[in-house]
C-alpha cells in the first residue's frame, strides 16, 4: 500500500514553523540591534558635543559613558549582522563586533577589581569632558562592565546556527543574570536611592543602560529559542525556572545589600544629628550667655561683623579680650575642630551676615524647604568620589538671636539659617560592605547550587522523556505495523481461500463432464493456494515470534553462524549449483542465535531463488565501515529494479507475480536487524545485474550489548 | 455502443484469480475479449503502450478495467492514480476488484476517482454471481464513454 508517510506532512509543517521563526528572530535581532546602536550613537554624539541633554537620553542623573555608549553600538551592530541569514562572513565580523564589546567590559572590571589603569576609559573622549564627581573619569560603572561580558557571552551563543535547548538554556541563565543585573541598577534609579551599590562606593549604570540591557537580554532569549518549543513545554518550563531562579536570587542579594546600607546610613544620620545637636546646644550656650568673651589673637581676630559697642575689651590686666558671638564660636569650633568629631558642619543661611557662611546650591534648597515647614534634609552625595550623608537641620530664631539678626527683620520661630552637617560615609559603609561581600558570596553560592539542582532534574527528566519518546516510538511503529498486518492478513488469507472454494467448484463441474485436463488444473490451482497458505501461516508465526520468543543470549560467531545457514540450505545450494565464497573473520555475536541465523537463511534462499542465467555466485562477508561491521550478502543473481529498493521490504510486498514466495521473508530480516539497533539496504544496478544486501547489527555485537539495549529490547518485547 | 464488444482489462496478480474470472466470463457467456495482466508496471506498460505492448493492434483500448489493488511493482492504488490523472484514459470505467475490505482501501480508491468498488467474496457462488452482475451492469446496461 502506498500510504503517504506521516512523516513529510510534520516535515512541511516544522518546514513552515521554521521559516516563521527565522523571520520572527531576524525582526527581533534587527530591532534590538537598532536600538542599541541609535542610544549608542546619541550617547556618542553627546560626548561629542558635550551636550548633557545626549548623554543621558532619560534625563538621569547619571550621564552614560562613552565607553558603554561606543560598546552598545558594537553590540547592536553584531545583533543587527547576525539578523541576516547567516552568511559566515555577517557572523564573523558580528561575532568580532561583540567580543570587542566584551573585551573593554573586561578590562574595566579588571580595573576595578586590581586597580589597573590601562588607559580604556579614556578610548573616545578625554577625562576633561568627563563630570569631576566620578573617580574614575570616564570609566563605565562595573555593572555595566560586567553586563557587558555576559552580553557577550549570550551573543556569541545565540550566533551559533544550530540551536539546541543546550545553548537555550545557557543563554537564558546569563540573559536573565544580566536582566536581573539591569534590573538591580533600575531599581536604585527609580527608588531614587543610592541602592544597593552604595556599599561599592560607586554608581549603578546609567538608567537607558539598564533598559537596553533588559532588551538585549530579552532579545537573546527569544532568538536562541529553538523552534517548535512552546514556554510549557519541558525545556521551556526548565529555561522559565532558571530565570526566575537567578531573579528571585537577585531580588534577594538587592534587598539584603539595601538592607544593610539603610542600616549603615541610619547610623551615619543619627551620628550627624547628634554632632547638629551638639553644635546647636554649643550655639544655646553661647546664646544665653549673649556671646563669650575671649583673648583675642590671629586665629581668632575680633569678629568684623559684630555690631556690639562692647566687642572688645581690654581686661584690667591689660588682656585683649574680644566678644565671640554665638554664630562666630560655632564656625571656630567647626572649622578648627570638625575633624575630631568625624564630621564636618557647617552653619549657613540664605542671608548670612559673614559671607563665608552663604549657603551653597544643595543648602539653599534644604532652607527654602526648612521655610516651607521641613523639618529636616538629608542626601547622600558624592563629592570628589566620595560619598558623604549630608544632613541639614533649621535655626530656628529664639529671644537670644535677635540680640545680633534683629536688625534683619527676623522674628522668633523663623528659620534663621541651618546646620549642614556631612559624615564621611565610608566608615559606616565598611561593616556593611563586608557583610555584603558575605551575602553576594553566599547568595552566588546559593544560585549555583539551585541551578545545577535544575540541572540535574533537568537531566533527570530529559533523559526520561527521551525514553518516553522512544518507547512511543517504537509503540507508533508496531501499531502501524500492526495495522498493515492485521490488513494484509485480510486480504492475502483470504486470497487463496477465493481459489480454493472457487476451484473446489469447478472441480465439482468438471468431474461431472470428465475433463481431465481441466480437473489436473484445478487441483493444481488449489495445490498452490494451499501451499502458499501454509508458508504464509509459518512466516507470519515467526514473524510474530521475534518480538515474543526470546531465547536466551549466547555468544556465537560468525563463522558459526553462516556455517548452519549452509548446512540448512546444503540440498538447495547443491540443487543450484551455486558457488558460495565465505569471508573469514573473528566478529563474535551475543544475542539470539535462532533469530540471527534467520538474517543469513532468508539472505541466502532469497539469493537461490532470483537467480539469472549464468552460474550462480554468492559472497558471505563483512566490510569494516568506520569501524563499524556491515555485513553483506551478494549475489549474481536477477538483481532488483532500483525503483523498489525500498519496497522489497515491506510486508507482503513482492515484486514478482509469479514468485511463490509470500512476501514476508525480507520483512522478517529488516525486523531483526532493526531489533539489533541496525539497518539493511539493497544495492542493485538493476534487472539483470545481482545485488547485495548490507547491514549492521550493533546491538548484537558481543562486547557492544549497552545495558540500554538490552533493557530496550527486553521492553519491546515485553509490550508486545 | 457500436455493437463491437469493448475488450476488458484484468489486472490481477494471482493466476488462480484471473483463471476464475476467464471462467466465470465464459461461463455466463460474456462475449467480451478479456485481456489479463499481471501486475501494475504491465498494466500501464498496456495503457501507455510501452514495452511489450508497443503496437497500438496488440493492445487495444480497454472499455473496462478491472484492477486490484495489492499488486507487485506499481500498486493498484498508483495505477488508478496514474489512470486518471491521465487525460487520455482518465474516462475508462475502472472497477477495483479485491479481497480486501479495509475501510482506508475503499476510502482512498473512491478519492482516487474509482468507478467502483467490489470485494471478492470467498463464496464461489457470491463470486460468481458478482461476475454475472458485472457482466449485465457495466457491459450490457451502463453506458459507457466512447473510446478511440
């Protein structure tokens, strides 16, 4: 029967799923790229023309770098090459774009963490046109370095044209750990806090890095995807956990980091205020004692902006005495003595009556806010590198105040000015930072060791779907096979029964008229269904045996093997005459001796039986192909059309009518072939011209029967 | 119909099958030329006029075919296709005539424009009896396309 394989309808479809993915990922490469490539070349151009408006393109705080700009133009571009078909060109200078990219990232975390200066930073631009507030002037944030290098990583994976659930999943845990690294950065952004890289002492990536980041790693998911499997499938499911897994990890890591830098901040504010507290009562003091009078000398000259008619005096001893006011002890205090307290303060006003104490930018809009009502301000900034809390508390005007400000229209409970005091974040960072070493530590740990869990049941799992998958396979198989049995038998039993019942008939008839001709016809007639019914009977009972009857594996050679083949057709071989040539080898077997010897029997009597004209000659040997046996068994004989080289296989599938044979003999042999895990073909020129039939037999190999093959088969055979 | 009987082609692989046929022919005294062939390659060897049957006198025109369906070399099923796919002959009756009753086979047969579908029946009486019927339907009553 000419079914039309099953297989070719899946073959066109997956033909069409394909093409729908290939499009759908050379749009996500392209898009991607692109935009990577334009943030990039805006970013670029900023630096160029030292615009601040380019260099951050969301209006962030932190400008991106150079650097990052120029590698994410090198990254999108190699996302946007490898878009095409892969042409091995595209994919080489993509492939050349992206290690570049991953290259700088490297050596700018090697910077960071070895404190090497290999003049990277710098590539594009100057440190002149860099903002002075980072220490390392035109360095990209080590976050960014370090996304970069997986970002790399991914590219390079995804550019592989073969796309197995391997790469899949290996580009999914280093996207989503970039994501989640992007994500982190984000955050802080977004929480306006120094965030969890506060403890580093350094700034998250810029705020469009990041998203571009989570696009690129979005967009190496999708592309490394290999078609055909669906996020609920298996291997999505296992791709879907890993990325949850490495995020959780990392929510996690970002939560315990800003935990503990809230801890370390809160410490420092409570030490500012106490050091305000401690300032304001010293001004309290002064206050109420309507200023202090001191000696005067060079560090502390009389104070030109106090308008008092005893400012200074001259003790009866003749000591210079000068009037210190309460504003003027403060400044000395702070000024001379801050470093003792492990802060710096300072007071100011908007409208202070020494010049030197006007407030600065930040401390104009803390006291603008101290007017609206607030109570207090703090930040964390970043001066010269450092980073400091500044805390600011009000002044508010009290009776004692008025002594000097009254002058300036101040009335009691105004705000008169404020107390700024910074604190030198890196003492209170520095038990935290340990601590966050030991928590990114053991949170890298912990993700490890939860992925290659994943791994494992990952492992587990695939290993038994592919058994699965196998073994409904070889179900598929024997149904089919099944089905084409139970047909034909309908229809090839039932064929000489026809003959027989219908012949019976005519014998009936013709005994009456007494034709003997007729009635020697008939009965020859009948004779070959009958036998054609017997054989037909005896092959499919062996047929059925090879998945039922197993006798117990014995080692046994090949010698052997052909010799009782021989010895059972000795009375046809001599019959025709035929000169048989055996190859001499030392291929030991184990496995069923009766059923491998049906291999040769069927060969053999098949080559007996088509032969051609001239002497017959058969060859019984075996060729090594890369290192493995093939077998073979070839003849002179009538040959086979190459057009049913497939054909002479199937059941009951004969290709001459007048052949008595019942068509099972080659598919008993491809069925215990294949139950050895090998494979038979037939090679023939044509009619006329002999042919051989080659095969293997590696399950039945001695020193090669796996533990897998023997339980498959053991399987096979039990269901069936 | 011209009055000359049309000649009917057997494809049948079992002789046994195709002698009953020529019998049973005979005997209900169908005066049709009945021609036998053996497998599906001889089939269409006729039908295209190739091989043996080059001369268009040795093999002339069939008013009727009688096909079926497991044969050796080119199956019954890809000579019905081949047959009506083919302008020429496309409009000859074809009755598959089998001893299989596979749901599929007679599914694919009639999408593959067969004429008709017979099962041999194991009764020599039922056989006969089909072949009669065959005989008065499709040779004495049903009109049957001109052929040159």
């Amino acid at each position: 029967m000419n079914t039309p394989p099953p297989s070719l309808m899946i073959e066109t479809l997956t033909g069409v799923t394909r093409d729908a993915f290939q499009r759908r990922n050379a749009v996500t490469s392209l898009l991607t790229g692109a935009l990577a490539v334009a943030v990039g070349t805006i970013v670029t151009a900023g630096w160029f023309f030292d615009s601040a408006a380019l260099k951050s393109p969301l209006a962030g705080q932190v400008p991106m770098k150079a650097n990052t700009a120029l590698c994410f133009i090198l990254t999108g571009l190699a996302l946007m090459l490898s878009s095409r078909a892969f042409s091995p060109t595209n994919i080489r200078i993509a492939q050349f774009c992206s290690l570049l990219a991953g290259l700088v990232g490297l050596v700018t975390l090697g910077e960071y963490v070895f404190g090497w200066d290999t003049g990277i930073d710098q590539i594009l631009l100057s440190a002149s046109s860099d903002a002075p507030s980072t220490l390392h002037p035109g360095r990209m944030a080590p976050d960014t370095a370090l996304c970069f290098i997986l970002l790399t990583i991914g590219l390079e994976l995804t550019f592989r044209a073969q796309k197995t659930t391997a790469i899949f999943l290996s580009t999914t845990i280093l996207a989503s750990l970039m994501t989640a690294v992007a994500l982190a950065a984000t955050a802080s952004h977004l929480m306006n806090l120094i965030g969890a890289f506060g403890l580093l002492g350094i700034m998250p990536m810029a705020l469009p890095s990041a998203l571009l980041f989570i696009f690129m790693g979005m967009a190496c998911i999708l592309i490394s995807w290999p078609p055909g499997i669906s996020i609920w499938s298996f291997h999505g499911r296992s791709a879907a956990a890993c990325a949850i897994w490495t995020f959780v990890l990392a929510a996690s890591l970002v939560w315990s980091l800003h935990r503990e830098e809230r801890f370390a901040l809160q410490t420092a504010a409570a030490f500012a205020r106490a050091n305000i507290s401690k300032d304001i009562s010293f001004r309290k003091w002064a206050t109420s004692h309507g200023g202090v009078y001191v000696r005067s000398n060079v560090d502390t000259p009389p104070n030109p902006y106090l308008q008092h008619p005893a400012r200074d005096v001259l003790t009866t001893s003749g000591v210079k005495l000068t009037l210190m006011n309460p504003a003027y002890i403060l400044r000395e205090l702070q000024q001379n003595f801050g470093d003792e307290y492990g802060t710096r303060s300072r007071i100011t006003s908007l409208t202070p009556l020494n010049p030197i104490n006007s407030a600065d930018a930040w401390q104009a809009k803390a006291l603008k806010s101290f007017v609206q009502g607030a109570k207090e301000l703090q930040e964390v900034q970043n001066l010269n590198g450092r980073l400091y809390l500044r805390i600011m508390q009000p002044f508010i005007v009290e009776s004692g105040c008025l002594k000097c400000h009254a002058g300036q229209g101040y009335l009691l409970g105004d705000v008169r000015g404020g107390i700024d005091s910074s604190v030198l974040l890196d003492n209170y960072l520095a038990p935290g930072r340990e601590h966050g070493t030991l928590l990114a530590l053991s949170h890298s740990g912990i993700w490890v060791i939860g992925l290659l869990g994943l791994g494992f049941s990952y492992r587990r799992e695939s290993l038994l779907n592919a058994e699965t998958e196998q073994a409904t396979k070889v179900l598929k198989d024997y149904n089919a096979e099944l089905e084409r049995l139970n047909y034909a038998l309908s229809h090839e039993l039932r064929s000489p029964l026809v003959t027989v019942k219908s012949f019976l008939e005519f014998l009936t008839q013709d005994l009456a008229t007494g034709d003997g001709e007729r009635i020697a016809k008939d009965i020859g007639y009948m004779h070959t269904a009958t036998d054609k019914m017997t054989q037909l009977l005896d092959q499919l009972v062996m047929i059925s045996r090879i998945g039922r009857v197993v006798n117990p594996p014995v080692s046994v050679t090949f010698s052997e093997l052909v010799g009782d083949v021989l010895d059972r057709l000795a009375e046809r071989i001599a019959e025709q005459e035929a000169e048989i040539e055996v190859d001499q080898c030392a291929i030991e077997f184990y496995g069923d001796r009766p059923r491998l010897t049906e291999i040769w029997h069927h060969l053999l009597d098949n080559a007996l039986t088509f032969r051609g004209e001239h002497p017959l000659r058969i060859r019984i040997g075996v060729a090594l192909e890369n290192s493995i046996p093939r077998f073979y068994v070839s003849d002179n004989g009538c040959g086979v059309d190459p057009r049913y080289h497939e054909k002479i296989f199937g059941l009951f599938d004969k290709l001459n009518a007048k052949n008595k044979g019942t068509g099972l003999g080659l598919a008993l042999v491809k069925r215990i072939v294949e139950l050895y895990n090998g494979a038979i073909t037939v090679e023939s020129e044509g009619l006329g011209h002999g042919c051989c039939f080659r095969f293997t037999l590696p399950g039945a190999l001695k020193g090669n029967e796996t533990g897998t093959d023997k339980e498959k088969r053991e399987w096979m055979v039990n269901r069936l | 119909m011209d009055g000359k009987p049309v000649v009917i082609l057997l494809v049948e692989d079992d002789p046994a099958h195709a002698e009953i046929v020529k019998r049973n022919f005979e005997t209900f005294q169908v005066a049709n030329r009945l021609i036998h062939v053996a497998d599906g390659q001889e089939a269409l060897d006729y039908l295209h006029r190739e091989g043996s049957y080059g001369a268009p006198e040795a093999s002339p025109r069939p008013g009727l075919i009688l096909l079926d369906l497991r044969l050796p070399k080119v199956d019954g099923l890809d000579v019905l296709k081949i047959v009506k796919d083919d302008p020429s002959l496309q409009s000859i009756p074809i009755i598959i005539l089998t001893t299989s009753d596979a749901e599929s086979d007679i599914a694919r047969a009639y999408s593959c424009k067969a004429n008709s579908y017979l099962v041999k029946p194991v009764d020599f009486y039922k056989f006969a009896d089909l072949l009669k019927t065959i005989g008065y339907y499709w040779l004495a009553w049903n009109q049957n396309p001109h052929l040159n």
